[in-house]
C-alpha cells in the first residue's frame, strides 16, 4: 500500500509505539509529522499541512479530545489508535475510526487508505 507524499501526523505518547508508526507510514510512502507526545505539540503540528492524523486516546494526563476537535474543524481525517474500546473516546468522537493497540499493520494501513479516499 502507498500513502506516496501524504503528510500524517502521529500523536502518540508511546516512543516505541511512535517509532513503530513512523517506520510502517514512512515505508508505506508517508510524510511523518511528529510524533507529537502532548496537545500543545500536536496542535503546533497542525499548523503545518497535515492530510491525516493517527491520535492516541491518552496523551500522559492529557486527552487528545481537544487534536480531535481541531482536526474535524479543519475537515482532517484520523482515526484513533488505542488500547481502549471506543467508550473511552471523547463522546463526540465515539463514531470516529478506533484501531486497537497492539495494531495490524494492513489493517491500520488500509484504513487510512480508505478514510484518505474518502475526502
């Protein structure tokens, strides 16, 4: 699968999860934004052109409800990576993409595929 040129951000407090994600979207063509490991980080990140998005539910303390939010306004897609069922999603973004921890490559990567397709 290719994601040629395609900026996605990774947001996700997990170095080795984050070093994980990078490799799989960088080998499928992608552009890595980040990882961005806080709200404050990934919402600076999106500052830069960003196609797509990968969020963790919980970012340390922090939710990313608030990257969520952002990137809907902004008409981004993304989906959820988490290690936590969708009840665990910010109620507003309970119907939003939830890829489980530990992840299957093809899947996470047909997904995205899919939602970029969807635009």
């Amino acid at each position: 699968m290719s994601l040629a040129g395609k900026r996605v951000l990774i947001v996700e407090d997990d170095g080795l999860l984050a070093m994980e994600l990078d490799m799989v979207l960088s080998d499928s063509g992608a552009v890595v934004i980040g990882p961005a490991r806080t709200v404050a980080e990934s919402l600076a990140a999106i500052e830069e052109q960003v196609d797509f998005a990968v969020l963790d539910v919980n970012l340390g303390r922090e939710s990313s409800g608030p990257v969520a939010d952002r990137l809907e306004a902004d008409g981004t897609p993304f989906l959820y990576l988490s290690g936590h069922d969708a009840t665990k999603l910010p109620e507003r973004h309970r119907t939003r993409p939830l890829v489980g921890k530990p992840f299957a490559e093809r899947e996470l990567l047909a997904l995205i595929e899919v939602l970029l397709d969807a635009q």
